[in-house]
C-alpha cells in the first residue's frame, strides 16, 4: 500500500512578486515610483475584496428591507 503525501502547493504569487520587482526596482533607481505604486500588487487585491464585500453588503442589505 503506498501513502499519498502531498503538501499544499504555496509560494510568493503574482502579486509577491510583482512587489518584489518593483521593490527592488525602485531601491536601485530604476524606476522612481510613489511608494503607492510600488506597494500596490499587495494592497490592490484587498482594496477589490472590500470592494465587493462592501457591494454585497449594500445590496443585501436593500434586499431584506423590500
């Protein structure tokens, strides 16, 4: 009998990544960014998420007073 041992596949992501990039990017002077734009593949996907829970809520919420 053979064991299944699998380990979840993790890792950085697109977005860890592309923070990474532009972080290094921006501390050698290639490019001269907002910090804003540099931090941006971190909080981007999250300001989205809140977005849509806040759309979610507000159309839930209209929905139960009808």
């Amino acid at each position: 009998m053979t064991q299944n041992n699998t380990t979840p596949a993790g890792g950085i992501g697109l977005p860890g990544l592309l923070f990474l990039l532009f972080l290094t990017l921006k501390l050698t002077g290639v490019i001269e960014w907002s910090w804003w734009w540099v931090t941006a593949p971190l909080w981007i996907p999250t300001a989205i998420l809140i977005a849509i829970v806040a759309v979610a809520g507000v159309v839930f919420a209209i929905k139960d007073k009808r």
